[in-house]
C-alpha cells in the first residue's frame, strides 16, 4: 500500500483496485470494509483471492496484498455492485449504473463470485443491454464455498454478487485472452451436431476428421491430442482465413467410437467453423506473448489488471511469475496487479465469455 501511495504523490486516484490472498484468512472481512478509508481513490473495487500478482511477481501462497492506483484524467468511471435474484421469468440482474448513455470507448471491469452469480447470463444480458461492450475480469478465487468470499466496492462489502465499474471516456481497457491453445489441422465445417455433440465435420464423422488429421501429426502433436485435446469455434464466420485468436477454446469431453460423434464442453451449431486445438505449456507462454505483441505500440498503456487462472502458475509453467513476467516483457515496464481466478471473463470477438485455464488481461490505455 505505501509503494502505491507513494507513487501517486499527493493526488487523489481515480481507480484503486485491491486483491487480497485467502492466506489472511476470516479476519480479511472487516479490514475490507476499512478499504475505501485507507485507498486514496474516488473508486476503489477489491476481491479475495488464492493468490495474487503485483508488478512482475506472482503470489500463489501465503498472505499477499495487491494494491492497483490509477489516475486516469478524463476518465468516465460509474461503479456498479450486481446481484442476482431468480424470478418466474427466469431471473434479474439488479445494480446497474445509473448513468445513461454508457461512455464512449466503455468496457467493464468485473470481479464476481463463482457461487451466486451467473457470469454466462449476465454476459448475454450485457451483450442484448450494450452490444459490443466488453467485459474483462474474473471469478474470485479466496473461498472454497458459498458466502466464502469478499467482495468489496468503495466501503461496502459483498460476499456473493459482483463488483465492478464500466470504464470509459479519455481511457480505453483493452482486452488481450490467452486461451493458451495453439490449433492444429484445418478449420472445419459442422455439418450435423446436436447440443455438445458434433456429429459431422464436413460431411463426415466428426472422430474420422480427427483421426485422418492425428495420423499426419508429428510424435510430439499426437501426445498432445492424447492428453489436451480441445476443439475452438469461431468467434466469427466473417472471416476467409482464421489464426489465432478467433476461436473460443473449449475441452473435448469423450467420444464414441462405434457413432464417430465427438462431444465437447459447449453448444454447438450446424454452420459452425471449428478447428481442432493443444494446449500445454510451451503452447500457453507462446500463445500469450503472440497476442500480447499485437498491443499497437501507438499509444502506450499506462497500467494493467490479470486475471490468470489458479491452474495455471506453477501448476503450468516450470518457471516461477510466468504471466506476470509476459506482460512485463512485453509492454512494461508497467504497474501490474491481477489475481489467480477461478474462472476468467474476457472477450472472443465481438462477444464475451467465462473461460479457464487462460489468461485475460485489461490493458488500460488513452482512447
């Protein structure tokens, strides 16, 4: 906290972001309702979490504090609190912003509680409410059942819903998502699925597909499909080519042999494209400096927020503040903080989703 200050000087913040590792434990609770006394910001947002990064360091056990102060003159910054409560007509989303029309260049900064909120129909809510915002963030992480985490918004405290704020005017967030996935083969048609399954790729058994493609792979690629094999679909049709980055990546869950049917972890639709992917740790490291590198270098960040999944750190990358030390290398030097989260919200295209194992990153920069 007193780096943070004291890098502000006398000036007063505008955002204050706080993340704080579950290693502190119940008592974390009241001081986070002291949160908006002791940050000097106009808005503060704060969450718990298994483990935390600061600058090019990685918190992944015992007790860690991030704390994240920005001035952002110019900037349009509305808080919102969400909560979601059921109805006969399917449910509500009560909190949002009063301030009507959102701001320029808006994008939402989100930190929401894996056991209360329902991120996926809040993000079809956003999309049909504000099309085309998007949504950068992520599930926290400190508690390991209901009511077991802490959220915070100014001197409130939660511990279910979400927090956040939209964010816009003078500021851009820029969205980067490393699926950590590379793909492999061709894109593909869907020609017959049903809900998660995908029944025909191009005309054919969908396991076919996959086996005329498993038997050109080099001996390193086949062990990856043995053991993280995942399929993407693209974000957009509107495309004639497709790299990196215009799928979302989900996991193959099985497959039946005898039909040739391939099931994964997402609806599927007849007309889709979807490619084939790998993922392990080499791929993840590669895949998130290749997309942090398409950061245009025209206006250059002023800070950044990470939410990196818990699976990934040491339980990924043999070496230690992997994602922490990426963004530096790539864009810094530059103030850093972010959390390991249990789920990750960033967009896809045009359109946001709740992923895992990935690394979704808000780059704050002038519009």
């Amino acid at each position: 906290m007193a780096a943070a200050v004291a890098e502000m000087g006398a000036e007063t913040a505008d955002l204050g972001v706080v993340f704080v590792s579950a290693a502190h434990g119940p008592r974390i609770r009241p001081v986070f309702e002291l949160l908006a006394d002791v940050v000097p910001a106009r808005h503060t947002i704060g969450a718990t979490a298994e483990g935390v990064l600061a600058g090019g360091r990685e918190y992944e056990s015992g007790p860690a504090v991030a704390v994240w102060l920005a001035r952002l003159p110019g900037a349009r910054i509305e808080p919102l609190a969400l909560d979601y409560q059921a109805t006969p007509d399917g449910g509500m989303f009560s909190g949002w912003p009063s301030a009507d029309p959102w701001p320029d260049h808006a994008a939402v900064l989100l930190v929401a509680d894996p056991f209360s909120f329902p991120v996926d129909a809040f993000l079809t809510h956003l999309q049909e409410d504000h099309p085309g915002v998007p949504t950068v963030g992520g599930m926290a992480s400190g508690g390991q059942k209901p009511r077991g985490n802490t959220l915070a918004l100014g001197p409130r405290t939660f511990d279910s819903g979400a927090v956040g704020v939209v964010v816009g005017g003078s500021i851009r967030l820029r969205p980067v998502v490393s699926q950590g996935c590379r793909p492999i083969g061709r894109p593909m048609v869907v020609t017959k699925s049903q809900d998660n399954l995908i029944v025909e790729l191009g005309g054919r058994p969908a396991l076919d597909r996959l086996r005329d493609m498993y038997g050109v792979l080099s001996d390193d690629e086949r062990e990856l499909v043995r053991s993280s094999l995942h399929v993407g679909r693209a974000a957009s049709e509107y495309h004639d080519t497709f790299r990196r980055g215009d799928f979302l990546v989900r996991n193959v869950v099985g497959a039946d042999p005898d039909s040739g049917v391939i099931a994964v972890g997402d609806l599927v639709r007849t007309g889709q494209t979807v490619q084939f992917h790998v993922r392990d740790a080499a791929t993840a490291g590669e895949d998130l400096r290749e997309l942090l590198a398409t950061v245009s270098p025209g206006k250059p960040p002023v800070g950044a927020l990470v939410f990196t999944c818990n699976g990934r750190g040491s339980r990924l990358f043999a070496e230690p503040n992997h994602d922490a030390n990426a963004v530096q290398e790539c864009l810094g030097p530059l103030p850093v903080a972010g959390f390991f989260a249990h789920g990750e919200i960033g967009p896809i295209g045009n359109r946001t989703f709740l992923h895992g194992l990935t690394a979704s990153i808000g780059i704050f920069e002038p519009a």
